[in-house]
C-alpha cells in the first residue's frame, strides 16, 4: 500500500459535474534517470464533485 504522502493530486473538471484526479509520484532527490519520463495515472470513472474526485485518487494509492 503506498502512502498519500508520496503523492501529488491534481483534481481537474473535464467538463461541467464531471471531475476527475490525476495522481503523480514525487520525485526523490538523485533518483531521476536521464530520458525516464514521469508519468500520472488519472481515475478511471467521473465523479460527482471534486471532494469526490479526492477521494476516488486516494482509493486509487491505496490499491498502489
């Protein structure tokens, strides 16, 4: 399970009532590789609300 601390939410509306969160790892001092990109993983479902969204993406680092 990994820790909410690790990561950062941005939670976004796609278009008006439907909300989404996109999750990203923080980077740690000295681990980039030269030509590694970051990449997010974004919820899978719209949500209602952005609270909503919140708490979809940190169901989803729970599941990590």
């Amino acid at each position: 399970m990994a820790n909410k601390s690790q990561f950062s939410i941005v939670t976004y509306e796609r278009r008006p009532g439907y909300w989404r969160a996109a999750i990203t790892p923080l980077a740690q001092p000295g681990s980039s590789i030269r030509g590694k990109t970051t990449t997010s993983l974004v919820t899978g479902e719209d949500s209602r609300s952005e609270s909503d969204a919140m708490r979809a993406a940190e169901q989803l680092i729970k599941t990590l």
